[in-house]
C-alpha cells in the first residue's frame, strides 16, 4: 500500500510540472532571453571600458534586446544566447592576456554554436 501511495503522489507531482512547463515555457524563455542578453551587454562594455556607468540601465537595454532576439529566431536566439553567455563564463575565469582571452571567447562561442546547430533536426536549421 504504501509504494502504491508513493506512486501516485509521485505521478501527480509529476503531471502537475508538466502543466507548469508547459504553461510557463514562453515566460521561461523572456526571462532567459533578459537575463542572458543583460549579462552579455554589461560585460561586453565592461571589458571594452573596465567601467560601466549605470550597469542597471545597460543590464535591461540588454535584457530587452535579449527578449527580442528570443521572440523572433527562438532556436538560434537560444543557441546564440547561450552560446555567447558560456563563453563569457569560461573566459572570466581564466588568467590570460586580453588579446589571447578575445581568441579563446570567440573560439568558445564557434564551438557553442556548432555543437548546439548539429543537434537541431534539419527542418528546422532553417528558421
């Protein structure tokens, strides 16, 4: 009796995130694609002027550029977003000359892309 319990309070949790992942996707993805293209511009302006003046109004100028770009093109906009936002992460934490971290970024970001591209099903390579 008790794992048929277990059984059934599992599934119902189990149905009940699935109406809630479905019911939420899109405000998901707005919220990945602000947050992503926030994080991207303020550290994009940060490494060309090791300064940001009002990093709150660069985070949603990029967070709605973000929202944007997710709207239009999801599947390359996640891709790209993801793949930009990655290797920001990976070239934060390394401890390399500026003219070598531009190269390892842009060579993290190719290898996102490519990586993520060759996983999406052909009809949609397209959109």
């Amino acid at each position: 009796m008790r794992e048929l319990t277990r059984f059934v309070v599992a599934l119902f949790f189990g149905i009940l995130g699935a109406v809630f992942a479905l019911a939420f996707q899109w405000l998901a993805v707005l919220l990945a694609g602000f947050l992503g293209g926030g994080y991207f511009l303020m550290n994009i302006f940060y490494l060309a002027t090791e300064q940001v003046q009002s990093p709150w109004f660069l985070f949603c100028i990029g967070g709605l550029i973000g929202i944007f770009v997710m709207i239009i093109a999801f599947d390359w906009a996640l891709i790209a977003i993801s793949s930009l936002v990655g290797a920001m992460l990976i070239v934060q934490h390394l401890n390399i000359d500026e003219s070598i971290r531009s190269m390892v970024f842009i060579g993290c970001t190719v290898l996102g892309v490519l990586a993520q591209s060759l996983s999406l099903e052909p009809s949609r390579l397209n959109k």
